[in-house]
C-alpha cells in the first residue's frame, strides 16, 4: 500500500513537472519563419574625432567594456595608417518584398556607405530614404524583390509580462536570438521626447541595434534601440521604439522624405507631488509650462508659465513626457483644444499647431552651419555656436550646439550630439570659449549641471569630474 501512494506521488510530480515543461516557450518556429526577414547592416564612413582610435576598425564599445580587449586583439597595431575607413555593425529588418529596411539613425548618421547582408549572405548596397534622429528611425531601400518580410504586430495588445523575442548581430555575431520579457510599457527616457519605449529584459548589446522585437505570434512590435548599462554591455534593462511608431515615421518618410511634427512653443517640466499641492491639484498629473516662446502658437492662444496642461487634442497628459508625443503626432495646422490648469481650475482653448523645425544638427534645413566645432574639451564635448539666423529659428538668446563627443563622462551623464547646452550651473552660456573657462574653473570631483534643450523640453544633466574626460 506505501510503495503504492508513493507510485501515485511521483506519477504526480512527473505530471507537475512535464505541465509545467510544456508552458515554457519554444521560439523554434518563431525564428524559423522570421530569422529570414532580419538583416545584418554595416556602415562605411570617414574617420571623425569620437571615433578615431589607435585601431582602425575598432567597433564602438566602451574600454571598461569586457569585450574591448577581444576586439582590440583582433586589430591591427597601432602603426596602422590612420586615413582609415570605419565600419560599425547593427541590425535591421525588412519590412516590405521589395526591399525596403527599418534601422537606427544612430547607425547609419553621416554614413558615405552603407550595406546590408541577407541571411542567405547575399549582399546589397543601400539607399538611405529618410532618416528622424528624434526617434532614432531610419528607412533603407535595396534593389531587390520577392524578399521575406516582417509580420507587423500591434505594440498596444502587449502585456508587461508575456515573451518576446529580439533577434540581431550582438557584436557582430550574425543572426543571434535572445529573449525575455516585457518589464514596462509607455516608458519615458530622459531626452527621449517622441517614443513610448517598450521595456524588456532581452539580452541586447551593440549590434542588436535596429533590430526587430518579436512577440510569440511572430510578429515585429518594436525595435530594439538601445540599453541602460553602468559597463556599456547589458544589464537586464534594454528598451525597443514601438513599432506603430517607426510605421508612422517610415511612412512620412517614403511620402516625403522628410517627417512633419506638430509644436506649440512651450518648454515643459514634471508635476510633481509638492508642486501638484501648490497648485491645488488633486494628484501630480499632466506638465508644467515653465516657459512660453513669445508668439508662439501658445502664447497667443493664452497658455501662460505656470499652467499645468491635463489635455490635448483629447487626450490625456497624464505626465509631462506625454505631452511632446501627443504634439509632436499633430498634424501641423490643426486647430486643437487644450485643458490646463490654472488657478485651482481648469480652463478651456484653442490652439493652432505649428510645425516643429527641423533636428537642431541642420537647423531650418537651410544648409548654413553655425562655426566649426572646436576641439574636445575637458568633458570630451565638441560645441559650435550658432549663427543669428539659428537663434531665431531656434527662438532662443543663448546656447552652444553639441557637434560631437569622445566617450567619456558627458556621453555616460546621457548628453548626444544635437543637444542644445542653454547653461551651466545657472550659468548662461554663449560661446565655447565661455563655455571653457567655466569648466576649468571646476575642481576634480565636483558635480555640475547642464541645462539641455531637446525639442520641446528642457531638462538638467548632471555629472561628477573626476578627471579629463573621465
């Protein structure tokens, strides 16, 4: 009778555990029928100052990075010539039969070249049709057809929680599949101003950029972008642009080759818990007008510093980093309503959508440049001023304009190039050489703090100096 409860209790545990065996996910099939559609992209372009090390060739990672020194082995010495070419590796997939691809800007920015190769290792050059460094999209067209394309899903109907996939190059390795789970949805990034991020925790590094993200259907819901890491390689935190997001870019983008955002001439900040008190509302919800532009289309629809916008268009603004999204997909010229707070109440109006200029990199797509960048400086940054013509298309008195960066502590603080710098530490800056002597007179190991201007919103940066460019 023992030997046969204790029969019983196994057969039930074997069952326990072949349940619990099946419920875990086969991504077999998934990759079967999709891995096709994912190409390897690598970009050919002249060497810059961010990039030029003592090895040509030499991918993109940071030096406290346990891959650095792998990488390093494999290049040539250091008397190799230095009028060299530099070629990065990501990803991307194909999204249409006859070849048109989604990537990252960062990618394939100023790039003189750029080719893409299909997992049958067929190789094509690419024509860049459009690129938005505001949402880090960019769209490539290959000369080719009958080509395996991606099933697009709907990021929406995803839950925190259920399984995805991402298959790319991690560091150049052809084809890799990881996977995970959604950690959060809707997620706001600090200078990320137009993309809900997906959050996961898929395993993604450099070379997984651009990459697609699967749910188990097999279908594309975002694109892998980019990872929050203190190393540079991952850490269980990785973040992918929606895909509804990239399909509206792409599409502008094959329409125009260009993509139009809507603006209202407001820079924004957070409610939160003490200033939502302050102003008598009930929770810390929508975002803070800390300034209005002069003329702009909110000033004369009668927005004012220190209104708290709850509405637009319909819509709620349930915290600031929803507001330059919601603007930024209206349609420039409409005429939309605008529920703010002020005063203990709400207050109803009209505002007339402007057109947002143009990434602050070509400002007013005119083709003038503000003065060449200088040198790096003491926190790797390269800055240029801006012309007179730039301020007034930009609508500001002050500011200096970031060129490029070596890596080093500005690129780890989250700074990019295309940052606007209004000051530093409430200092107002207006001129590199300003800029300079403001940042020598800071000693090693003190903290400052950049006010940065990135589209529509303002935010402050800080960093500690613990060495040139450390």
């Amino acid at each position: 009778m023992i030997s046969k409860l204790i029969l019983i209790a196994l057969f039930g545990m074997s069952t326990a555990v072949s349940a619990q065996t099946r419920e875990l996910p086969d991504f077999t099939d998934l990759v079967e029928k999709q891995g096709a559609s994912v190409v390897n992209i690598s970009t050919v372009q002249a060497p810059s100052i961010a990039s030029n090390r003592a090895f040509p060739g030499m991918p993109n990672i940071p030096e406290d990075d346990p891959f650095f020194e792998f990488f390093r082995r494999q290049m040539p010495p250091h008397g190799a010539p230095k009028d060299f070419e530099s070629k990065s590796l990501g990803s991307g997939f194909i999204i249409t039969s006859d070849g048109y691809i989604l990537t990252n800007t960062h990618l394939v920015d100023s790039a003189e070249e750029i080719h893409v190769k299909l997992t049958d290792k067929r190789e094509f050059r690419a024509k860049l049709i459009g690129a938005d460094r505001r949402t880090d999209i960019a769209l490539l067209k290959i000369d080719a057809t009958g080509l395996p394309k991606v099933i697009q899903g709907d990021p929406g109907k995803l839950k925190v929680g259920e399984w995805v996939v991402a298959i790319g190059s991690p560091f150049g390795f052809e084809n890799s599949v990881t996977a995970g789970i959604v950690s959060a949805k809707g997620r706001s990034l600090a200078q990320e101003n137009f993309v809900p991020f997906i959050q996961t925790d898929v395993a993604i590094n450099p070379g997984n950029s651009g990459g697609p993200l699967f749910n188990m259907k097999g279908e594309v819901v975002g694109i892998n972008s980019q990872i929050y890491s203190r190393t540079g390689g991952f850490m269980g935190l990785s973040f992918a642009i929606p895909i509804d997001v990239a399909t509206e870019i792409s599409n502008q983008l094959i329409a125009s080759g260009k993509v139009s955002r809507g603006r209202i001439g407001v820079l924004i900040q957070e409610v939160t818990k003490e200033l939502a008190e302050s102003f008598g509302l009930p929770k810390p919800v929508g975002a803070l007008v800390a300034s209005v532009q002069k003329d702009g289309p909110a000033d004369k629809a009668g927005i004012q510093a220190k209104d708290v916008i709850l509405k637009f268009d319909g819509k709620p603004v349930s915290a600031s980093g929803d507001l330059p999204r919601i603007v930024g997909a209206t349609k420039p010229g409409s005429k939309v309503p605008v529920q703010v707070w002020r005063n203990g109440s709400t207050k109803e109006m009209i505002v007339a959508v402007d057109e947002l200029p143009p990434d602050e990199r070509n400002v007013g797509g005119s083709g003038k440049k503000g003065k060449a960048p200088e040198t790096s400086n003491r926190i790797g940054l390269m800055l240029s001023e801006f012309t007179p013509e730039q301020k007034q298309q930009l609508e500001i008195g002050n500011g200096l304009l970031v060129e490029d960066m070596l890596p080093g502590v500005a690129s780890r603080a989250g700074i990019r190039p295309g940052d606007v710098i209004l000051s530093m530490n409430n200092q107002d800056v207006k001129t590199v050489e300003q800029f300079n002597q403001l940042l020598n007179k800071i000693e090693k190991g003190r903290n400052i703090a950049l006010l940065i201007r990135r589209g529509d919103t303002a935010t402050f940066i800080t960093m500690k100096l613990n060495g040139d460019n450390k």
